[in-house]
C-alpha cells in the first residue's frame, strides 16, 4: 500500500514537472524513467525496509530517505553509464528529487501512523497464552507484550513443570492452569493463538498438544527451544514444503540483492574516498619514508569472508623489528614512531585499506580483521570467535563505534568486541552500515587508540 502511494506520487511529480516544462504533451523518455524508477523501487525500498510497521516514525522517515537517495544515485549511475543523462532537464530532475522525496515524506507519516494502528488493533483482537513456565516461556511473554505489543493472557505449565516461581511474581504472566486444563484454558478467555514454548528436554510433548490442539480453532505457534545454540543470522523458510531453520547463515548469502548493494557502496565511496584522500595519502607515504628506514606500507595476513587469508594494507607506523610473534600495539610501545603515534592516533595509518575494499578484500563496515596468529590464539578460547569471518571485515565495525577500539589485553575485552560483531552480522542491514559509518568519526577521539 505504501509502495503505491510512494510510486503515485512520484511519478505523477515527475510526470507534472516535465509537462510544465515542454508545454505540451509529456516527452516519452521521462514516461520511461518514471516506469524504469517504479520498478527499481521495489528491491531499493525492500532493502531498506523502508515501508515496515515496526520502524517508529523518525527512523522509517530516515529509511525512506535512504532508500530514496540510493533509487536516484543507482538511476544517476545508469544515465552517465548508457549516456542518456543529458536528455533530461537538470532543472526537472532536480525538482522532482527534492519535491518527490517531500510528497512521499507528507504521504508516510499519516499511511505509517494507520498501518500501525491497524495492526495494533489486529494483535489486540488475538488473545494468547503460552504453553511453558520456563526461561524460554517467560521470555516470550515478555516480547509479547512489550515488544509485539501483543494481547498476552497467561501461561500454562506442564503437569508435572509445577509453577514456575518467577511466573507467579509475576503479575502480568499470570499462570492460568495445566495443561490438562488447557481446553477450559481456552474456552473460558476466547484464545485465538496458542505459543507453545517448552525446553528442549520437553519437545517430546510437542506433538501430542499440537494434535490435541488441531480442532480446538486456535492458531498454534511452536517457539524451539535454541537457548543453549549461538544462532547466527538464523531464519526459517519453507523448503520444497518441509519448514527448515537456518542456524548460521552468512547475510552475504541470505541477501543477495542486500550484499549487491553493499558491495556497490562499498566500492563507489571507496573509489570517491581515494580521489578526494590521494594528496593526504601521497603525502603520509612521502612523510613516512623520510622519517624513518622501511617500506611506506605494512602488510599483514589476516582472515577474510569465510577465513579465506587477505593481505591487509596499512601505512607503516612502527619500526622495523623481529619480533617471532604477534603481539599488539600497547600504550607507549616503543616500536611505534614519532610519525606513527599521529597515524594511529587518528586512524590515518588504516587508509591504505580503501585499496583492499576496491579489491573485495574488505568491506567499509564489518568485523575488524586480526592477524592469523591472533585468531588461532582466541579460536578455542571464545565461543564462536571465528564466526565472527561470516561477512567481510571492515575498516570499522560496530565494535569500534561502541567504544571497543585498540588493545585487548583480556579475553573479556575480546569476547566482547566478539559478541558485537555477532550482534552486527546477526542484524545486518544497508541502514546499519550508514549508522556506523556515521559514527566512525566520533570514535576517533576514543583513548584506547595507540
């Protein structure tokens, strides 16, 4: 519905600009862009999620926005690429950009606000219980109601579960019976849908409740039980009719069309960054070389997208030394230069890898790369450290802008900086990339960095 709309008004803006702008009848080519924009519109929009109920209204607007500049910058790429950008009006384009961004803006928030409101009253009119007491059950209760907004009734336990003493502290979880009750359960509050959330140890029971719930008119919704499980970028999806769970999937994969337009973002401000950077860069490589002996640029071998070993650029700003192992940068380590301190102090030393991101080494944002021997050292020591290489790292990472920069010294400090780049990989989106690149520059002034 808000797809339509979006599209309406922008081509009924496009189409009335260019009308006004010949006097006559509308030109075909801006009958073909409108078309030709329409459809693009579709994986564009998609992608960013830019139409979804559960955006609050600053960020769907933000998502709208995004996706909107992106449509015009893919449609921008095309023209210079098939040589048809000069066939239209500048003055026309430039209206319709700013104008049609506006009409949909004027157009979301009113849509967005009754979508929601249809949507709420929808979830009021379905009242549900759970079938569970346990972590799992009152975990889902609280997503219900707080999350999901949902009508959440109560939770019934297992005969022999007994209550669970959280549940009966807990006076918006009320515990409603046993399951020997649960056909009175549902007769007696007019159930419409019934969350079966049992441990794993309890899956046994699951299909005698859902056959004894088969004519009980009530939708049935079976919650497993992954508590114990690191899923990663999981997902359920039908598989030649048999339902299948993906447990670990890369979003490289599970978004084609997403990682498409990752990689072309990646690379256009990559190429626009090494442009407007180059004197900087030719410069530091001049400063580097004259302030001490050794090459301008470090090289190191690192893990990539799925392990694969990359070499990772980088200026130099150490000395030249032997050392046999691995070992990281500390606070006033005396292998750092003068020259160095600067660099690594102001990220300026991590330029070098735009080059690896043209290459597809590397992504703008991801997971920070570490050495090989760092890798085989934590590998065993945190769960699911290399999943982490599920996606491709980055020059700065949600890690980094959540204040988890420079040295890890403990492994608390690295199960942490893992847990984030799980939590990134877990939630990955072309809006979260842009979040994070906006922020990389506030996480300079962190003091960790050395």
């Amino acid at each position: 519905m808000q797809w339509l709309i979006s599209v309406a008004l922008q081509c009924s803006v496009l189409l009335l600009l260019s009308l006004e702008k010949s006097d006559a009848d509308v030109a075909s080519r801006y009958r073909l862009l409108a078309l030709f924009s329409s459809v693009l519109a579709i994986p564009v929009f998609a992608v960013f999620r830019a139409y979804s109920i559960r955006n609050g209204y600053l960020v769907g607007a933000a998502r709208v926005l995004a996706a909107w500049a992106t449509l015009i910058a893919l449609l921008t790429f095309i023209g210079f690429a098939t040589k048809t950008s000069e066939a239209f009006s500048r003055e026309v384009i430039l209206q319709w950009i700013a104008i049609g961004f506006a009409f949909q803006l004027l157009a979301f928030v009113p849509v967005h606000k009754l979508l929601r409101r249809i949507d709420k009253r929808h979830r009021f009119a379905n009242a549900s219980i759970i079938i569970g007491c346990g972590d799992i059950a009152l975990t889902l209760a609280s997503k219900l109601r707080y999350e999901r907004k949902e009508t959440m009734i109560g939770m019934v336990c297992l005969d022999n579960e007994g209550f669970h003493n959280e549940v009966a502290q807990a006076p918006y979880f009320p515990t409603l019976g046993t399951v020997s009750q649960l056909r009175s359960v549902i007769n007696e509050n007019a159930v419409n849908r019934v969350y079966i959330a049992l441990p794993a140890e309890e899956t046994s029971q699951i299909e005698g409740l859902y056959v004894d719930l088969l004519d009980a008119s009530v939708d049935v919704v079976w919650v497993p039980d992954f508590a114990n499980l690191k899923l990663l970028n999981h997902s359920i999806y039908n598989l030649g009719g048999m339902p299948a769970i993906n447990l670990n999937e890369s979003p490289l994969t599970s978004y084609p069309g997403g990682a498409f337009l990752k990689s072309v973002m990646d690379k256009t401000i990559a190429f626009l960054a090494i442009l407007l950077l180059g004197p900087l860069m030719l410069g530091v490589a001049a400063i580097i070389k004259l302030s001490s002996p050794g090459p301008v640029l470090f090289r190191q071998n690192r893990h990539g997208w799925n392990g694969n070993i990359i070499e990772v650029l980088k200026f130099r700003s150490m000395r030249i030394h032997k050392d046999t192992a691995v070992i990281q940068a500390t606070k006033d380590d005396p292998r750092v230069t003068s020259v160095g301190k600067f660099l690594r102090r102001s990220s300026i030393d991590e330029l070098p890898q735009l080059l690896n991101v043209l290459r597809g080494d590397m992504s703008l944002v991801g997971p920070r790369p570490h050495a090989v021997a760092h890798n085989d050292y934590y590998s065993d020591k945190i769960l699911a450290y290399m999943a982490r290489h599920r996606i491709k790292p980055g020059i700065t990472g949600l890690a980094q802008v959540s204040g988890y920069r420079g040295e890890t010294e403990t492994i608390d400090k690295m199960q942490k900086r893992v847990e984030l780049d799980l939590d990134y990989i877990n939630h990955w989106s072309l809006w979260l990339d842009i979040k994070i690149l906006l922020k990389t520059p506030l996480s300079l002034i962190s003091k960790n960095i050395y």
